[in-house]
C-alpha cells in the first residue's frame, strides 16, 4: 500500500529528541551521541516502526538506530516508539531514528563506530537483474556493513521471498560471512526471540512462510 505524502512529516521528525537531523556529523561517533559505551544495534529499512520500538524499549542497555528513507513511515515510527516507550513508562533515551539513504551508508557509519548487529526486514526484493545491486543484502552493501559491524557481529535477515533469500545466502557467504542460523519457515523453527515486523504480519495473514537467517562477520 502506498503512503501518501505527508509534508508536515519532516518539520514534526526535526522536532523530536531522538530524530536526528544532521546525520553526516556522527561518523566514527556514535556512542556519544548516546552518551554511553554500550552495544549499538541497527535496523536498516525499519519502515513503520513495529519491530525497533518493541526490540529497544524491552532492552535497555544496548543502544539502537533505525534507519528508514521515507518521512511518511518515519512519522508513524515516531510513533509507535513513543507509544512502547509510554506503555513501559521508560523515556527513549537509547533509540535514534534517521532518514538516509542505506546505499550511501558508509558516509554515516566507519569502523570507529562497531556496530553488533544489523537488522534486515523485508527488504525490496529487487528482481531484475539490473537492479540487484540495490538489494540491502548484496554483496556490495555487505561489505560497506562489514566496515563498521564488529567483528562475530550479526546481521539478521527476515523475507518473505525465496528467490532473494536463496541469493542472500549466497551474497552472505561470498562476502566472509557465516550462516550460524537458518530456517525457511520461522513460525514452526522454535526460534523464540522473533518480533512480528507489520510486513511480517501482512504476509503471514497472506498465507506466506517468513525465511530467516543469522549471519556473523568472520
Ligand atoms: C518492504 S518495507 C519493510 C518495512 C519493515 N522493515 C517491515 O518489515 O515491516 C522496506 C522499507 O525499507 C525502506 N528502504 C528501502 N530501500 C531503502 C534504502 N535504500 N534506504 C533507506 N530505506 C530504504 C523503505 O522505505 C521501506 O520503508
């Protein structure tokens, strides 16, 4: 479903403590803007918001960003991190929410800032073969991530689409990764720590199977 444009969703995202606007000025920095030396962890594409303000208001001491291109799902992000926060009478000290470009994610992240796990949700599948290099997991992302996610770091890899996790397997391993987990059906995989994404819960109500994998930088 497409979103309509909503103007007034910047000016509302400039407004809110822990948007942040100027993105580029953080390289290599990260844990000061938080102001701690704990975990960073980062969602890239987190659209509405579902997974990051569950996964960050439950976990305290790991600090987390979420990455989105889009102002009209950022402001409902805003959103639903407000609300879980609300819910858990916790203020949203250790969450950063962001709009950028995950292509050019090198200009905002380097190997200062050691990141310990990424988070891919429903990426664009992307199918043409002139368009694969956008994919989120190809190789060419992977190895700008591996700059900065530390080493036996995660990325953690959740799709619908066979066809671009069968690749993704694949980009993983070619890139000096390795698989530590992998199910093609995480429902029935006893795999207990999953949070439902709202792609995740669109397409489960479509009947579809979520394929999902854990990958470590070696
Ligand atoms: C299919 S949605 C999935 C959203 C959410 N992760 C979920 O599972 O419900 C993909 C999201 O990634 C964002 N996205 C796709 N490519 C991107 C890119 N190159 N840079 C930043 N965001 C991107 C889109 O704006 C969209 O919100």
């Amino acid at each position: 479903m497409r979103l309509r444009k909503k103007p007034w969703a910047r000016p509302t995202l400039e407004s809110c403590d822990f948007f942040v606007i100027n993105t580029q000025e953080y390289i290599g920095n990260w844990n000061k803007v938080f102001d701690n030396s704990n975990e960073i962890h980062l969602e890239l594409g987190c659209g509405k918001g579902g997974f990051i303000s569950k996964l960050a208001s439950s976990k305290p001491d790991i600090n987390f960003i979420a990455i989105d291109i889009k102002d009209e799902v950022l402001i409902l992000a805003k959103e639903k991190i407000e609300q879980e926060y609300s819910l858990k009478n916790r203020k949203p000290t250790n969450i950063k929410l962001m709009a950028f470009e995950i292509m050019l994610i090198n200009k905002i992240f380097n190997q200062y800032d050691r990141i310990n796990k990424i988070y891919i949700n429903f990426c664009n599948p992307w199918y043409k073969n002139h368009h694969k290099a956008r994919r989120l997991t190809h190789p060419n992302q992977l190895n700008q991530y591996k700059k900065f996610l530390s080493l036996n770091g995660e990325i953690l890899f959740k799709t619908d689409d066979a066809p671009l996790f069968n690749d993704s397997i694949k980009y993983f391993e070619q890139s000096g990764f390795k698989i530590n987990y992998l199910t093609w059906d995480l429902q029935t995989s006893g795999y207990e720590k999953n949070i439902e994404t709202e792609h995740e819960k669109m397409f489960l109500e479509e009947g579809c199977k979520i394929m999902f994998l854990i990958a470590e930088k070696i």
